[in-house]
C-alpha cells in the first residue's frame, strides 16, 4: 500500500509539473529532428571571450542536456520523498515548482544556444549564458525565502542545518542577495561579455554564496549567545 501511494505521489506531482515536463519532451523530440543535421564535433565549452574550446559528440549534442534536464527534474521529483525533513517540502510546494519549472527553462536556453551556434550561427554563447544564470538567481531569490528547513534544496551550512531558526533568517536575508545578485548578472550579460563581464560575474556568484554563508555563523552565535 506505501509503495502504491508514493507511485501515486509521483505521478501526481509530475502532472501538477506538466510545464516542465513539455519543456523537457519538447528538448528530447528535439534532439531527435536535428541530430541527422549537427556535425560530427558540437561545440561543448566556451572560454571568457565566447570562443569554442572545446567539443562533444554529435550524440551528446543531441541529446545531452535534455537527458540531464529531465534526470535533473526526475531527481527533485524524488528528493522531497528521501529527505528526513520531507514534511516541510508541502509548506514550500509552489515555491519547488518553479524552482524545477526554471532549472528547466535554463536546460532549454543552453541547448538552444549550443545548437545554433552548431549550425553556424553566430551567438554570443557567454552572454547568454550569464544573463540565463542571472534570471534563474532572480528566480530562486524570489522565492528563497520560503523554503522551510530541509537537507536538500536551499543554503545548507552547518549552522542552517543545526537551527530551524537560523534556517529561516538566513534564507530570508539571502532572498535579497541572489535576486539582486541575479539581477546585477542579467545586466552584465545584457551589456558586458569578455573578460570584464566574467569578472563581474564570478564576483557577484562569490558574494551570493559567500554573504549568507558568514550571516548562517554569526546569526547562530548570536542565538547561541542569548
């Protein structure tokens, strides 16, 4: 009966997803229409200048990203189902979902962009790139505040993950950074590329990440302290 009703829980939740998941069978029927027309090397890696260097199969190509997109949906479809703190996921439920709904969204930008740019149009792959990142930080900024306390998705630092407390503020405090951090990115990818715009990119990524980390410590050791 448990085995029935988590299958059911699954399939639920992955109709409830039906946006996400044409997204990610519009990539796979995709891959398939444009395979026989990609050359034998398709372009993998670009460096800062938005210059080719390196290179994929024409399979991986293909196929790639929409395999890593829907095993990386599959993959937060069954987190919520293994995580100790499983509960908390129904109090953040929307929030998840368009969460995986723009982690998808991010799939398709790059594979279309790897595949123009394989058919030999001339895209500005890096600045793409930033721009996307920047609206998927938006994305989750926007709605970081709400995750509840969990082992999987939000800042997972060893004073979050030892105060539900400290859980909360820090997220809600690190809602404000990564959306203006994913902000600043769009505009830096809209308007910069080359060097300078991975200079401030990488930066502002550091402060996203660095910012909450120190505020999860000294938030613990003030509670800790009281």
């Amino acid at each position: 009966m448990k085995d029935n009703s988590e299958r059911e829980g699954i399939i639920s939740e992955i109709k409830k997803d039906w946006p996400a998941v044409l997204l990610i069978a519009a990539l796979l029927i995709a891959g398939v229409l444009i395979y026989p027309h990609l050359p034998e090397r398709v372009p993998s890696h670009w460096n800062v200048h938005g210059q080719v260097d390196a290179y994929s199969s024409r399979f991986w190509g293909s196929f790639g990203l929409p395999l890593m997109a829907a095993g990386i949906y599959l993959l937060m479809v069954l987190v919520p189902r293994i995580d100790p703190r499983k509960d908390n996921y129904v109090r953040f439920k929307g929030a998840y979902r368009y969460i995986k709904l723009g982690l998808t969204a991010f799939m398709v930008l790059l594979h279309t962009v790897i595949v123009l740019s394989s058919l030999g149009h001339q895209i500005p792959v890096d600045r793409f790139v930033i721009t996307g990142i920047g609206f998927l930080f938006m994305l989750i900024g926007n709605f970081m505040g709400q995750f509840r306390h969990n082992y999987f998705v939000g800042i997972k630092t060893p004073w979050t993950l030892a105060s539900e407390e400290v859980w909360q503020k820090t997220h809600r405090m690190a809602s404000r950074i990564w959306f203006g951090s994913g902000l600043v990115t769009v505009l830096t990818g809209l308007f910069s590329g080359g060097t300078l715009g991975f200079i401030i990119f990488s930066s502002v990524m550091a402060v996203a990440v660095i910012i909450p980390l120190v505020y999860s410590y000294i938030i613990f050791k003030q509670i800790k302290n009281a």
